[in-house]
C-alpha cells in the first residue's frame, strides 16, 4: 500500500504518544534523570517535537550537533497531543487550506500550535517522498506540554549513537531492528485536512 504524503506516524500506546527533542547535556541530564524539564527550561519560548526519530536524528545529528547532543524521548499524553492538534495553525501559508494569506496570517497569530510537515528521513537521513509532522508549542501549549502532559522523559542518545555506528558500517538490517516501531497515528481526517494532510 502507498504511503500517504502526510500522516502522522509514531510511538504510541493507547494513552501516550511518544515525540522527540534534542538539547544540550545541560537541559537534557536533568530532565531525563527527574523525568520532567527543569527551571532553567524556558517555558515562554517556542518548542518543536517531533514523532519521527529519525527525522530528529537529521535534525541533530545523530546526537552530534552541538546544543543536541542528548536526544530526548518524551512521552506525552495522547489527550495533550490532540489538543495541540486541535489549536494548531500550519507554519507557512497553503492555497486550498486557507481562504486566503491574511486570514492564515490571523490564524497563526492566535494558535498556541503550529504545524509543519517536513520530509520524512530514512536510515541514511535522506528525504523520503512522503512528510512527517512537526508540532510547534508556543506560550500556553509550551507549559501544558513541561507540566501537564509529559508523563516520561528517558534520554535515547545511546541508542541514536549504537543506530548510527551500524548504519555507517554498513548493518542496515540491525540498525532498523533497532529503531523506535511507529505507526500511523489515529487522528479525524477533518483535522488532518485542516492542517495540510
């Protein structure tokens, strides 16, 4: 069966859903070790997550670009994840979604969320023809998301390095073995089709 263009694909049990981010050992320790960010995380600041490990591993690096070196499994309650969902804006303006430039202009200035779909990557980081969500948090969503809805934090650096290492070895078979299994998240087709899917 084809892959749909955008679909949101994760980890994800019947309460949680799983989203990754990547900081600096400094945010990252900490918050892997008591299971939730600490002080000096900045709740009034914009914060990406994102259900696809390896397009957070072409985002950081495999844990190697500096300031993301701890990549960061977030579980999160699937009742949070939706509400994002439900208050998101998408990032950049798209004819057919939006009845025009200057109504998504004030859709995006509201929305505590925003969404982007960026290709998804394969095992060597490469663009696939098909997207992958990445969730924007912003003001009230950024606090829900540090306080309200993550349930667990757990730091999956060794596992992005032990995926890397087989990968550039050339073990495609035990580097895929290994990765987190994601699915297609169940979501309302009206939603998706409002936010580009």
């Amino acid at each position: 069966m084809e892959e749909p263009q955008r679909r949101i694909r994760a980890a994800h049990s019947e309460s949680t859903i799983t989203v990754y981010q990547a900081y600096s050992p400094e945010i990252g320790l900490p918050s892997a070790r008591d299971g939730r960010f600490p002080a000096a995380w900045k709740r009034d600041r914009m914060t990406w997550i994102k259900p696809s490990f390896l397009w957070m591993m072409y985002r950081c690096g495999w844990g190697a670009k500096e300031g993301q070196e701890t990549v960061l499994a977030v579980e999160i309650t699937r009742d949070g994840f939706e509400w994002a969902l439900r208050h998101a804006c998408l990032s950049s303006y798209t004819h057919g979604v939006h009845p025009d430039r200057a109504t998504w202009q004030r859709q995006l200035k509201r929305a505590p969320t925003r969404v982007q779909w960026d290709p998804e990557r394969d095992l060597h980081l490469q663009p696939m023809p098909y997207r992958s969500l990445q969730l924007g948090l912003s003001a009230e969503a950024t606090r829900r998301y540090a306080d309200e809805w993550t349930v667990a934090i757990r730091d999956v650096t060794p596992l992005a390095h032990e995926i890397h290492a087989l990968v550039s070895g050339g073990d495609r078979g035990s580097a895929a073995r290994l990765l987190p299994q994601e699915h297609p998240y169940p979501t309302e087709d009206e939603l998706l089709a409002r936010l580009g899917g």
